[in-house]
C-alpha cells in the first residue's frame, strides 16, 4: 500500500492533501480549480490570522525555500528536539488540511529517512491548473457537491466534519438544498445528478 501511495503523491495530476476529515486524500486535477479557490482565501492575509505563530513560520519557510524536506525544515526553524514534534507535526496536518502546503514522500530518502517534501499549493500546482476564479462560495459549493456525488449517499449529520471550514459548508450546503443540486433522502445527501442517472 505504501508504494502505491508514493506512486499516486508522485503523478503531477494528483494532490496528496488532508482536506478531507485530516486524513491523507488523494485530489485529482479536476477539482484543482475549487481548490485554489479555497486555498487564495485562507491566504489571504486576514485568513492567516487565524493560524498559529508557528504555522505562519512553517507557511512562511516552504514559501521562501519552495521545496523543503521535513527534516530541513524542523532544523531550519530550530525545531529538532523531541519536546516540539507534537506542535510540529499538528502544525504541518493543520496547514494540509487547508491545503496551503502539499507533501509527498521524499522518493531518495538517505537509509532509514522517511520524510516529506513540502511545497505550497501555488508552487506544487503551478501551471497545472486551470484558474477558473470561482469565488470562495462557489468554490466551497462545487467541492461539496463534488464529494457528495462521490459518495453517492452521504450522512447530512457527517459533513460539517469533513473540511476544516465548517461553517461555510454549512452554507454552501443551504445553497446546493436551495438549488436542487443537491436532495435529502431521510438523513442522507445525494446530488439530482444520481437522480438522472
């Protein structure tokens, strides 16, 4: 399985992000356009505010370097003592759970390293994505729906645990209800696509 997870982190048409739930979720190319919506949000400055101190260090090194391997990074921020890799590490998944930094495994690892290679969204998608400057509502909205469909059926009461800027997916869900893009079956969510299928 861990092969396999490197050889899809190394495809330049697929993300390995923590968007989804925190965990490792693999994002094609087709919702890159969404994406970068959402990620130029929680850019922007005012956005930032809301990470911590250290996150904005570790944001502001992978920006400056544009490539860092893990441990370069904790050696740079002088973060190599064992006391700081649990506010290390939760800091890293904090900033891939909003997309804003991108790691794949380092596939030349020195014996017995096994660590990642971080990038910033910008410089891991670069030209390969289609800027469709959606807004972040309708951005939010079509990355809902898109993984509504995907699971064809999904718990209403589960999807505010599923990206970490819960409050606007509650909105963007009122707004896919409202549109009929979107349809309650009991406490399920399905697109009107699977309808008309």
């Amino acid at each position: 399985m861990a092969r396999v997870s490197r050889e899809i982190e190394g495809r330049r048409d697929i993300l390995a992000t923590r968007i989804f739930r925190r965990t490792k979720t693999f994002v094609s190319d087709e919702l890159w356009p969404e994406l970068d919506s959402i990620v130029k949000h929680h850019q922007d400055p005012a956005g930032r505010k809301t990470f911590s101190d250290l996150e904005q260090k570790l944001l502001e090194t992978i920006e400056d370097e544009g490539s860092i391997r893990t441990d370069r990074l904790r050696k740079k921020l002088r973060l190599e003592a064992k006391k700081n890799n649990s506010k290390f590490h939760h800091s890293l998944s904090n900033l891939e759970s909003y997309a804003l930094i991108v790691g794949i495994e380092d596939p030349h690892p020195e014996k017995h390293l096994h660590a990642n290679i971080w990038q910033t969204w910008s410089a891991r998608t670069g030209k390969g994505i289609d800027r469709v400057n959606f807004s972040y509502r309708d951005a939010l909205s079509e990355l809902l729906e898109k993984a509504i469909e995907a699971c064809v059926l999904a718990r209403e009461d589960q999807i505010r645990k599923w990206f970490q800027w819960s409050d606007d997916t509650e909105t963007a869900e009122k707004d896919l209800l409202k549109s009929e893009r979107i349809m309650k079956a009991g406490p399920f969510l399905l697109t009107s696509r699977i309808l008309r299928s």
